[in-house]
C-alpha cells in the first residue's frame, strides 16, 4: 500500500515515519527546496539563520512529547541545551529587569517585592503552576475519529490532578488577570510569556513545565532535528520529493463515497497514492488542493470566526563579538516604540543565539529580534511595490539596531549580515494563512477543541499539522502525523505499529 504525504514539515516527516513502520511505501512530497516547513533553517554567507524551534517542551520522561520524540529517535540523542532562565525581561522605561528561573518560588518573590499591591495575583499564578504539576493536555493516544470509551477514560485519569484547573478562573485569557494587575512591569512580563488570548491554564502549564526542567535549547537549531527526522525517513525507505508543489488532491467517486487516490502537481503530472495525507496548510488543502468541496458546517466556522496566530518579523542580525553569559532569551519593554504599518511594536523578544556555537564563524553570534506585526501591511508591499517592501525591510534592520545599540553600545559597527524575514516569506515558503505560523490563535475555546484529522464524505485522505492541534507546538505536530497514520490502519484495517516496537 502506497501512502502519499503532502507537506515535509515536522508533522509530515512524523507520519512518512508511521507511515514506513506500518510497512506502507511513502512519498513525501515538499513544496520548497528543502525539508523542515515552519521549523526552517537557512544561511547567509558564513551565518546560519533558524527561524524555528526555540525552546522544546517534554525533553525529559514525564510528558508524553518526550515519548513520541523516543518513538521517532530524536532523543534520547538529539542535542541539547538545558536553560535556567526561561527568558529575562527588561523595562527599557525603568531599567528593572526579571528574571524568569526555573524556581518559581524566587519568581513570585520578585514579582510580589516589585509590586506588593499584586501580590496575590501573583500567589495565584505561582500556587496554581506549581500544583498543577506536568500536564499533557493535548497529546491524546489516538484521534478523536477512533477513539474508544477506555481511551477517553485513560484520558481523564492521567488529567484527574489537573482538572479543576479547566473551569473557573483558570480558563479566562491571560490578559483578564493582567487587566487585574497594576505595576506595568509584572502586566508586560504575563502578557509576553504566552499569547495574552491564550487560558491561564496554559500559561500555569508553561511554568510548570519549565520548573520541571521540561524545557531546552537546541543547539543545532531546527535543522538538526529536521535532519534526524529526514535521515530517518529515507533510510527506512522513504522517498522524498522537494520542489514538488501539489496544485490538487485528486478524488475520485465509487459506490461507496469520494475517495482521494493521489494528488495532481503544478506541471501536471499525477502522483497516484493508495491513501493521502496533508500536512500542508489547512486553508490551502481544503480551499485549494480540493477546491472547497468537502469542508463542512464546523470546517467553515473555523475559518470563518478562529482567529489566526499574529504573524511576526524576524531580523537576524551576524554581530562580530560573543555574548558570554547573557541568557538566550529576552524580552523588551522599548523606551521608544515604532511603527510598522499601523501596528505599534512596543515589546520586542530578542534571542541571542551564544548556545549553538555552529551558527555563526568563531568569535561572531547570531541575534535574533522578533516581534509582532500584520499581514496586511507586508501582503500589501511585496504584491503591490517590492522596492517599497524591500526598504522596509532595511528599515526594520535599522530599527532593531537602534534598540540593541542602548543594551550593546557600538553594536552597529560590528553587524557583519543582516537578514529579514516578514509574514509574507512565511507564507511563501510554507503557504500558511496570512503568515500565520503557528496556526489558531490558543484561545480558551481553541486550545481544547478536538479537531478531526478527516473530512466529511471524502475516505483515504487524512490531515496532519498545527490547523488540526491548536497550540501543539512540536510535539503536537509530530503526533498528529502518527494520528493522521492510525487513521489510514483504521480505516484499511491494519493494526498500528510504533516505530521502535
């Protein structure tokens, strides 16, 4: 049996994996040149630029990320950095700075000496994160499709601690409790530790993890993952295609229902499969590769009231000096926000890549500042005027610059490459909606919806990726691929295997 999997990007090298260990055959075919989709690597000159993963959840046993990463040879294995300080951030205003430490004790301790008037907001975080323990909210076993009543069982006696914390307050927005507070310090640092839409709970559950020791660098960045993922994938005998760009699924109809039997490519030649998955944008399979015709009431009101994750500008910078002991992780509060577009960045993420020595020549590092923007703007420049978007692209340079040179000073003679990435080089590499990187925005309604990996009246086809885990991050997207799998044993009536049985 022939297995066809659209989409080389972590969830779809997860199920070319399955896929192989099942003893199907497995075409992956990829629309970019190279592996990898949002977890992207790239060079510039002598530099190397990782515009993916950056902390990874569930290095170590305890959560079940950990051990679809063992099924997939990751780790143990993989390179990586452990991280004492999950990020600091700095109030350019003021000049305080915080530390965010694995010992949440001293974290509350800061925050509450910062601000004693919210104090016990701060207890509140600081007790829940700690209770709550290691919470594997969303890595279910099987898909919702096949689920059976003992799964759904097992389900709820791993979450038995964790379940009073998925009502009440735990599951308003982030920004509700911010709202409650009132230094501007202790607001900014909550609203920048996770998307402010997303549940307190998960915020709680970010700590936790992080306490746990459940969080790391790696120091080869994303490519050295991807690259496992692939070298695994061919020498079990899978086969990948790059520069392989799918125009259609192709469907054909039998007595018993619609049923995709390959997928049709740009130039025209038809790739024929036995059963397909897409792990390619969620908006471009549906809407495209199947022209619209199987999507569904709840497909549809996804689309239509989900809101998509902010898309963001990524400027790399090559600085010829090493930043020995600065954390890797950073948050700012600018003194002197600036405008791109009609959105105001005031909060810039800085990451200082001095933990993966092999992304830059001896004696340089490669700085990464990061913040978020609109897809409008950026649409708008590259299709409309591409000398305007390619300015603005320097101005970004020029702006991020000039914040780093009031933390670094002469840090502006010693820029030796300079690279930015926009919503739009997001979308063009990986097609994902409007830029939108990481999916559904994790809203409390979001964040726990069960999405199903297939569609209505269409059989032999199954869906892999962040647009079926909202807020997965990368173990969520490497179990889907293994879901979308389950699917096909199901439904084909073969029993699943995992790889390292």
């Amino acid at each position: 049996m022939h297995v066809l999997v659209i989409g080389a990007g972590l969830a779809g090298l997860a199920a070319g994996r399955y896929a192989l260990a099942q003893g199907f055959d497995c075409t992956l075919v990829e629309r970019h040149t190279n592996a990898g989709g949002v977890a992207a690597t790239w060079k510039r000159g002598d530099f190397v630029i990782d515009g993916g993963i950056r902390p990874l959840l569930g290095v170590n046993p305890g959560l079940q990320a950990y051990e679809v990463y063992r099924d997939l040879g990751l780790l143990p294995g993989l390179p990586l950095t452990e991280i004492s300080t999950l990020c600091r951030f700095l109030d350019e205003r003021t000049d305080r700075a915080i530390e965010v430490s694995r010992n949440l004790d001293r974290l509350g301790l800061e925050l509450r000496q910062l601000s004693p008037d919210d104090a016990e907001h701060v207890d509140d975080l600081i007790y829940g994160a700690k209770r709550m323990g290691l919470l594997d909210w969303m890595m279910m076993e099987r898909p919702v499709e096949i689920m059976t009543a003992g799964d759904r069982m097992r389900q709820t006696w791993r979450l038995r601690h964790q379940l009073r914390y998925f009502g009440g307050i735990y599951v308003q927005p982030v920004s509700v409790l911010a709202a409650k507070i009132t230094h501007p310090l202790v607001k900014s640092l909550l609203l920048s530790l996770c998307a402010p839409e997303a549940p307190l709970w998960y915020l709680m559950m970010l700590l936790s993890a992080f306490a746990h020791g459940q969080m790391a660098l790696l120091p080869e960045g994303s490519v050295g993952l991807v690259g496992r993922m692939v070298t695994g994938f061919e020498e079990t005998g899978g086969r990948l295609e790059t520069d392989c760009c799918v125009e259609e699924i192709v469907v054909e109809g039998t007595p018993r229902g619609d049923r995709a039997v390959g997928v049709r490519l740009q130039g025209g030649e038809t790739l024929e499969a036995d059963y397909v998955v897409s792990a390619a944008d969620g908006y471009s399979t549906l809407y495209d590769m199947l022209r619209g015709r199987y999507l569904g009431s709840a497909v549809k009101t996804r689309f239509r009231e989900w809101k998509l994750c902010r898309p963001i500008v990524l400027v790399s910078l090559g600085v010829a000096r090493r930043f020995a002991g600065e954390p890797p992780l950073n948050v700012l509060m600018l003194r002197r926000p600036f405008f791109v577009g009609e959105t105001t960045v005031d909060t810039m993420s800085l990451r200082i890549c001095n933990y993966a020595p092999r992304f830059a020549p001896s004696g340089s590092t490669v700085i990464q500042a990061c913040f978020e923007t609109s897809w409008s703007h950026w649409s708008a420049l590259a299709e409309g005027d591409r000398s305007a978007y390619e300015a603005e692209k320097e101005r970004m340079v020029k702006e991020v610059i000039r914040r780093l040179e009031l933390h670094y000073p002469g840090i502006s003679r010693r820029v030796e490459m300079a690279d930015v990435a926009t919503p739009y080089t997001t979308w063009r590499y990986t097609r994902n909606l409007e830029g939108a990187y990481e999916g559904w925005l994790p809203t409390p309604e979001v964040i726990v919806s069960a999405i199903p990996r297939t569609l209505p009246g269409l059989t032999h086809l199954a869906l892999a990726g962040q647009w079926v885990v909202p807020g997965g991050g990368v173990g969520g997207s490497l179990l889907s691929g293994r879901h979308a799998v389950q699917l096909i044993c199901h439904e084909s009536r073969v029993p699943f295997h995992h790889i390292r049985e």
